[in-house]
C-alpha cells in the first residue's frame, strides 16, 4: 500500500488538471508518470489498476483507486476550505465539468486520434474529414465555455476545479490552432491561471511550456 496518494498521470493529457489541484490543495502525493503512445497508454500492467488505461486515477493510502477526473477532483477539494466551492454552486461546477468532458475534451481526443475511432484502418480522406469535424466541434465547444466565464475565474470570483480544466483545454487549442485573438475571455482567463504558483509548478516539472511563451 502507498504511504501517500498516488497519482497516476500522463504529461499534457487531462489528469494535469488533477495535478493542479492537489498542488493548489497542498495534498502530499506521488505521481506515476506513464507514457502515451498512439494506441493508448503503453504500461500494460496499468490496466490493472484502470480498467480502461485511462488517466487520471489516484490511488489512496488505503489502496482504493479512484477514477474519473471528475470524482478525483470532488475528492481532492471535499473540506478544503478555499477549493471547495458553497453549495449553491456545486451544480454549477459539476455543469461546467460534464460539459467540458462532452463538448471539448472529447471532440479533440477524436482530433487527436481519429484512427482509434474507426474499427479497421480508415482511408486518408475518411479520416481527415473526420479530423475536421472534430477540430470545429472543439472549437465550438471551446468558444461556448469563453462566452461562459463569469470572471475573473470561470464561475466568479473564486478559483474552482472548473479553471485548470478549462485552461489546459486552451493547450489542446494550440494543437487544432484555435485562434485565441478572437476569444479575448479566454485568453485573458488562460492567463489568470497560468499566474498561479501551483500551475507553474505543474508545468515547468511536466516540461512544457507556458501557452503564449
Ligand atoms: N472519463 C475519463 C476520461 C479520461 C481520459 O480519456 N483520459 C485520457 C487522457 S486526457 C487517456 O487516459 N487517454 C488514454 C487513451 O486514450 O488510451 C475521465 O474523466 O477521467
């Protein structure tokens, strides 16, 4: 069993947004650094600790694993008295995280991987037809969560689990080249989160570089 938790993570993927947030909590944890090859994770043996090979997950002290980035989050801000939000906004944050998951997240994973969508290689064309379509519907949901941001954090005037989500999905936007010159809102909340030590902390020990740099 770990004496602290674990977390497992894959650099630029979604579980840095769990990284982040244990940092902002202060939580003492490890992290398992595991690779990402173009068919999925390439530990093999992960998959015993998640079934589908999926970061995040975070393996606790007393050796449950929690999975879902969502649930992870909940988990890591649940008494903290800065992170967790009042109830009256708990929906919102949970909104803001089923519909980040659904409309950016996963669009760009078929951007990303549009072979893994097919069950027998795709003709060239095929896949970049589908390529496109999921560039403009990350796009799209991208815009949708900009005009959304309340300020100066996306729900207010608190930082919330919601904020490292949205920001790391504007690095993903560097990859489908959205054009942050038109989405001041973003741009400028990016920027308010990457001013965070935590964040920082994230980056510059996961090696990548911060997004207008
Ligand atoms: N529903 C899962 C999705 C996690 C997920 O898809 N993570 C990606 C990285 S962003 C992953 O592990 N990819 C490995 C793969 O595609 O095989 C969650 O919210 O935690």
């Amino acid at each position: 069993m770990p004496e602290k938790p674990v977390l497992h993570h894959c650099v630029g993927t979604c579980s840095t947004v769990a990284r982040i947030v244990l940092e902002e909590a202060q939580v003492d944890y490890e992290l398992q650094r595991l690779t990402l090859g173009p068919d999925g994770i390439t530990e093999r043996d992960y998959a015993q600790i998640h079934p589908f090979s999926r970061v995040p997950a975070l393996t606790q002290p007393d050796g449950e694993v929690l999975t879902e980035l969502a649930a992870i989050l909940a988990h890591v801000v649940l008494g903290h008295t800065t992170l967790e939000l009042p109830a009256p906004m708990r929906a919102r944050e949970i909104e803001w995280h089923s519909g980040l998951f659904s409309y950016v997240h996963t669009p760009f994973r078929r951007f990303f991987r549009p072979q893994r969508c097919f069950p027998q290689p795709a003709p060239t064309a095929v896949l970049q037809s589908f390529r496109e379509h999921a560039r403009q519907q990350f796009h799209r949901g991208l815009t949708y969560f900009g005009h959304r941001i309340a300020g100066p954090y996306a729900l207010g005037e608190r930082f919330s689990t919601v904020d490292p989500y949205l920001y790391v999905m504007c690095h993903w936007g560097r990859a489908t080249e959205f054009d942050f010159d038109e989405h001041p809102a973003l741009r400028a909340h990016a920027t308010r989160v990457e001013e965070r030590a935590a964040v920082r902390s994230c980056l510059e020990d996961d090696g990548i570089s911060t997004l207008w740099s």
